[in-house]
C-alpha cells in the first residue's frame, strides 16, 4: 500500500527528529531548570534576594520568549556555526530549539517552584538548611511533579518546533515530509512522517504523564 | 537560657502601606526545662517573637540570647549550626510532601551531616518515640492532622535540640488531637528537659501544659509570670478575657450554660429562688471576682430535667435587666 515510501529516508529522518529533539530536551532541562530556581529564589524577601540578578535574567527569558521561533533560528545560524563549525543538519538546528524552549522552560519551573509553600522553605530555614540544600532537596524534588509536566509540555512543543526547524536545514521527520512528500508530490510519505510525528507527541506525552503521576505524592 | 532584651521590630513600609511595628521593647527570660506559653490575639506579634529566637526574623532593635550566644548577630553559618539545636514546630505542619514520613525526619539529619547509617538508628528512635513506627512509609498526605504534627515533632527533635519552638503547634487540631498532643509535649520536656517555647490563642493549652506565661497585645508584653500567679491574680484586661474565654469554652463542652453579672446580693437570691422555683441546681463551673467595680461574673449550668433546666433559663434571660447575661452557650 506504502509502495512510494521509501522506508530508508523515513528512518534516518526519524532518527534525526529523535535525536534533535532529545538533545534540545536535555539541554533545555539542563538551562531552563537553574535559570527558573533563579528567578524564584532571587525574588524579594526570598533565599536569595537580588533585584538586580532578577531583572537581567527576567529580561533575557522576556526577549527569547518575544522572538518568534523562525527569526531565532535565522538568528541564530551563525551562533551555531560558531559553535559546531556548520549551520546545517539536526545537531545545528539544536541551538535554536534550546534557545527558543529553555526561556519558555524557564518560566514553567518558575510557577513550580513559587507554588510551594513557604512555610515549608521556612521550616528548612529553621532546621538549619543552607540555600544550596533548601534548593536542591526542598525546592526542586517538592515541585518536580509540575517540573516534570513542563518538560513534557516543552519536549511536545520541541517535537513541532524541530520540524520546523528540519526545513530550514536540520533534517528530521518534518523536512522529510515537506521535501520528500509535499515538494515532490508523494502523497504517501507526507502521511508517513506526519504520523510518525503525532506518535511520538503521544509517546513523550504519555510517559511524561506517567513519570508526572507517579511522582506527586500530594 | 534564653534571654530577650528590648527588643523591637519594625517592617518597613512595603509600597503604599504603613510600616509595622510588631513588637515594641519586648524582654523576657526563659529557663532552661521551662515550658512557656506565648498567648495573644491574632496580630499581636507572637510569631515574631517566636522567629526572633531561631533568627528568622532580626530585631529592628535590641538582642536575643540563647546560651550565651547572640542568635541575632551570628554569621551565616554559625546561626544554621544554632539552629540545629533549636527545633520548630508549626501550626501547619510545612513537611515535605515529597518524602515519606522517615524522610522528612531525616531531612534535618542530613542537614547537619549525620553518616547514613546514624540516619537510620535515629530517624526508627524518634519514630517510635512519637508512635509513627508503623507509618514510616507513609506520605504525608496519607496521613491525620495529628500525625502530621508527630511528624513535625519528631523531626524536630532529630539534633536533639535545646529549645523546641511552637507556633501554634495544636491550633489545626481538634480538642481530643490537641490533648494528646501536648502530653507528648509535656512528656519529652520531662525526658529530656528540653525548653518549650509555645504560642497559643487558648489559655486550655496553657493551662495544661505551661509553667510560665507571657501574654501579649499590640507588640508588648501587658502581663508575665508563673502560669499559677497569673490565672489566679490576672491583672491585665486582655488576660482576664483569656481566662473568661477558656471558661465559656469549658462550659460550652458541659451543657447549657449561662454567664451572668451580678452585682448585688439580691441578684444572687434571685438566682437561687429560680432554681429552687424550677426544681433544677446550680453548677458553677466559673467566675470571676471584680473588687474594684464590684461587678462579679459567674458561669454556671443548670442540671435537672430539660425541660425545667429550659424554663428556668428563660426566666433568667428574661430577667435579664436585673442580671446582666453576658454569654448564653
Ligand atoms: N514579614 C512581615 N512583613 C510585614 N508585616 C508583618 C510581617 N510579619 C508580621 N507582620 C505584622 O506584624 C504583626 C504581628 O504579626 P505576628 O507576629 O504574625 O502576630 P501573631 O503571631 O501574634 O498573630 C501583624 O500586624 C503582622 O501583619
Ligand atoms: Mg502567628
């Protein structure tokens, strides 16, 4: 039935689209998890009040958040050739999915976080907890639950902001089915890679709400 | 042990608003093995104080000393370590709900760098100290208001602290909970003669359990000393209404009760004759003697069959101009 796929482009274009995806999830995770601690804990009367620190960083989420997703990768070309030597190819078009997802990323942790209790960051005051310890055993495994969530969210987002992406020279799912299917009338390998792509929005959906669930003990 | 000396804090002025002055030259001292109550209304400034003694609030002026130690100038560092020895208790509870029951006892542990093994030994102790051994797997939203609290007790005893401070550690509670609760309190402070610090709306809970008391209103201290003095010769205003509301509380949990004023000796005549007329006895479960208004208040309920305990008390309210009823439970 499948006869005009060819099955070979499918898989490469698959694995493209997982490996950009993956690599922009984690790097994501990787900036937006410190940088929405940040922006909690240097907030008035909090651990680490610095209004200055919090405006900057407020500031720079606010502008990579304001720039539309097509401008930053355009943007953001020579960032990446400086960096990996190309601007070509899913591992260049990483950088701009980072760039784009992290601010973004960033501002979910943020609402995590402030939805604790601050009663429970007192009592770890209390205790005795130094700002490092009531970080990384008070805010973030207590908020994890709606840090997981986020990720997901940001990770299905990366899935259709990567084939976007894939066009403008990254490979991946989207650019096979835009130069194999839509550009050179295939019909059957459109539908191929657009499937492929709502599959794996599932799957990442599905595991991180299963992840999410299993962790909130509320 | 723990002395407070003219201490004043003000919150500075936060956008349009007024600046708070939430306590004004407070000093007390507190010894060590001492159970000391903190009563006040809401506002009075009782948690501040309260925060004051484990530096989670500065005095604006004036010091707190523990152990010779001046928590309000220590660094950084040496107030964390202080505050190893100083545990706290709250009135809603602030566990972690990530962790079970054995972690969150464990979590001060760790803090202060207790080996894993130790962890274990200790977190199992304090458990079955406060009865949770067998919910030690459990999270804490599985768990009662009064388990939560034993919970938040035994977490902060983990360092073995000096002073234990509670901000309204039974308020959430209900009467049988709160009871049960402040034994345990009651309990640990003879085991280990540790110093309770507690704040309370209900003079019941100081009643029970405190030794000293403070009383508290606007930011000061109005009235201080051994709980027994206090309830028997309460001078301040805003103690005796303590007093008066532990007593219609009381009566509230006996029956139908009634607080009066009576001024004369007749109005208490007629108070008898009443009861007489209606064939129904008098129980005084309180009172309170005014020498200088010679306005004396009484509360009182009224036993025998319903139905005459109901007539007889609509007879005294009906009396009401001659004997002014206060509080009708
Ligand atoms: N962090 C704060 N900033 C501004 N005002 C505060 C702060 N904490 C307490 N207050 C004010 O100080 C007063 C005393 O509060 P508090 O000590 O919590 O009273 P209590 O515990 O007796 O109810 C209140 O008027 C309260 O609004
Ligand atoms: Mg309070």
């Amino acid at each position: 039935m499948f006869d005009q796929v060819d099955w070979q482009q499918v898989w490469i274009a698959t694995q493209e689209t997982l490996f950009m995806v993956g690599i922009s999830t984690f790097f994501t995770a990787l900036l937006g998890i410190p940088l929405g601690v940040l922006l909690v804990i240097t907030d008035r009367g909090h651990l680490w009040e610095n209004a200055a620190i919090q405006r900057v960083l407020g500031l720079i989420v606010n502008i990579f958040r304001a720039v539309p997703f097509i401008v930053l990768v355009l943007f953001l070309f020579p960032v990446a050739e400086f960096i990996l030597g190309t601007s070509l190819g899913p591992a260049a078009a990483t950088i701009p999915l980072i760039a784009g997802a992290a601010p973004f990323y960033a501002r979910m942790v943020e609402t995590a976080i402030r939805e604790i209790d601050r009663g429970v960051i007192e009592a770890s005051q209390a205790m005795g907890a130094s700002k490092f310890t009531i970080v990384r055993k008070v805010l973030i495994p207590e908020a994890l639950p709606a840090i997981v969530s986020g990720l997901t969210v940001t990770c299905v987002s990366l899935i259709s902001f990567s084939a976007m992406a894939g066009v403008v020279g990254g490979g991946g799912l989207g650019d096979a089915a835009f130069r194999f299917g839509f550009q050179s009338f295939n019909d059957q390998m459109l539908i191929v890679c657009g499937v492929l792509l709502v599959v794996l929005v599932q799957i990442v959906q599905g595991i991180g709400d299963l992840i999410s669930k299993r962790l909130d003990k509320r | 042990m723990i002395q407070v000396k003219k201490v004043s804090k003000v919150f500075p002025a936060q956008g349009k608003g007024e600046s708070v002055t939430a306590l004004k030259d407070v000093s007390l001292e507190i010894e060590r093995g001492d159970i000391f109550g903190i009563i006040g209304h809401s506002g009075a400034g009782k948690s501040t104080l309260l925060r004051m003694l484990n530096g989670l609030e500065k005095p604006t002026t004036g010091s707190v000393i523990i152990d010779g130690k001046e928590i309000s100038k220590l660094k950084d560092k040496e107030l964390r370590l202080a505050r190893q020895k100083i545990g706290m208790i709250f009135q809603h509870f602030h566990l972690l709900w990530s962790r079970t029951v054995r972690e969150n006892v464990a979590f001060p542990l760790e803090v202060a760098g207790v080996p894993k093994s130790e962890i274990q030994r200790k977190v199992d102790q304090l458990l079955e100290r406060v009865g949770l051994q067998d919910r030690a797997d459990a999270y804490p939203s599985q768990l009662s208001g009064g388990q939560k609290q034993r919970v938040g007790i035994a977490r902060a005893l983990a360092n073995d602290p000096d002073v234990l401070l509670c901000d309204e550690a039974t308020s959430a509670l209900d009467p049988e909970t709160t009871a049960s609760i402040l034994q345990l309190l009651q309990e640990i402070n003879r085991e280990t003669g540790i110093t309770l610090v507690l704040i309370t709306h209900e003079m019941s809970v100081v009643r029970s359990i405190c030794n000293k008391i403070a009383v508290m209103e606007a930011g000061e201290i109005v009235e201080i000393g051994e709980v027994e003095e206090i309830f028997n010769h309460a001078k301040h205003p805003v103690t005796r209404k303590f007093l008066q509301q532990e007593i219609n509380e009381e009566a509230k949990d006996l029956g139908k009760c009634l607080t009066v004023t009576i001024s004369k000796q007749s109005d208490w005549n007629n108070l008898i004759s009443i009861a007489q007329t209606y064939q129904v006895s008098i129980q005084i479960v309180g009172g309170e003697i005014q020498a200088t208004t010679d306005k004396h208040t009484i509360s009182f309920r009224l036993l025998g069959e319903p139905a005459n305990v109901n007539k007889a008390i609509d007879e005294i309210l009906s009396q009401a101009n001659k004997m002014e009823v206060i509080e009708r439970v």
